[in-house]
C-alpha cells in the first residue's frame, strides 16, 4: 500500500521503544475494554451484520504492532499482533497511529483520510465502510469507549482531545476542524 505522506507518523524512536513490549497485557486491557463498550452499546454490534464477525486489521504504520479486531458481541477481542503478521484480517486499514485514532474519535472523515492518502485500506473494502459507518453514527468518546460517565467524562474527553491536538500539531497531522473534518489543504 502506498501513502501520499508521512505527515503525524510518531517518531521511529517510539516505535524501537514499543517493539519489546509485551502485546499480551495491551490485549487483554483492550479486549476487556471492546467486551464492556459491546455490552453497553450493543446496537452498534446489530447495525455491523455480518461485519461484526469478520476481523479487521487495523496496522498503524508508525509502530511495529497492529491490532486485529472482532466485533462479535460477548465474543469480541483485539488481538495484538507484530504488524507484518496482521495478515489473517478479511480487510486492512493502514496509517499514522493519530489518524487512525483520529477516525476512531470522529476527528477525521475517513472518506477525506483515504482520498488524501493519510489512509489505505485493502481486502474486503466492505466491512471496512460497514465499521466507519458504523463508528461514525456512534459519535463515540474516550470516555464512553472507557465506560465512563459524568464530570469524569468530561474531563477525558476534555484532555484527550488537547492531547491529541498537541501531538497532531508538533508531527503535522491533518488538522481536524470544528466539523471533524482534516483539514488537507493547509
């Protein structure tokens, strides 16, 4: 898959510091967290058909693990894999971490990321838009991903949101504007 650019990849030192890290612990953690989301949102697993079932790569080119994920209500998982093994996925969706996570939020379009070229996407192209319809009529949060709720909700929200911002900003992400939209032309 070619990118048009290399604009928000995290710096290669993090990706030489995250190589040795135990995936197993990340999974577990994320897992558990996709299990309680499923179970407190579970139409978004119903609007996903036979999507939920098929499993999704999503590899950050910037790190050197990716992640395959199953939606498959009580049975949903993230598996942490090396990125080259993320091969076992019906579909692939690529590009810097903060995009990725970007489209996760609702701060990038995904139709905008892949026609600019911040995203590439293979395989079964179908699930893929099944999964960025879907995330995108959930209008999900930090905290509600988390399971969180009230002031502490906000205040997640609040600072995920500068965080994100400050490292789009110093990588030169795409700039989200208020309507969620990058900004490409900048």
């Amino acid at each position: 898959m070619t990118r048009h650019r290399d604009c928000g990849e995290l710096p290669p030192v993090v990706a030489l510091l995250t190589k040795p890290l135990p995936r197993r612990p990340l999974e577990l953690i994320l897992t558990r967290l996709v299990r309680q989301f499923v179970e407190r949102r579970p139409e978004l697993i119903e609007r996903l058909g036979p999507t939920a079932q098929v499993p999704i790569a999503v590899v950050p080119t910037d790190l050197p693990h990716a992640f395959i994920v199953n939606l498959d209500g009580p049975r949903s998982r993230i598996d942490v894999v090396a990125s080259d093994q993320a091969t076992r996925a019906a579909a692939r969706i690529e590009g810097p971490l903060l995009i990725l996570l970007g489209l996760f939020d609702g701060s990038y379009d995904g139709d905008a990321a892949f026609f600019a070229r911040d995203i590439a996407i293979e395989g079964a192209t179908q699930h893929v838009l099944a999964l960025r319809n879907t995330l995108e009529e959930a209008d999900l949060t930090p905290a509600e991903f988390a399971g969180l709720s009230g002031n502490l909700a906000e205040i997640v929200n609040r600072r995920t949101g500068e965080a994100l911002g400050l490292a789009r900003r110093m990588l030169g992400a795409p700039a989200a504007d208020t309507h969620g939209t990058p900004e490409h032309g900048r």
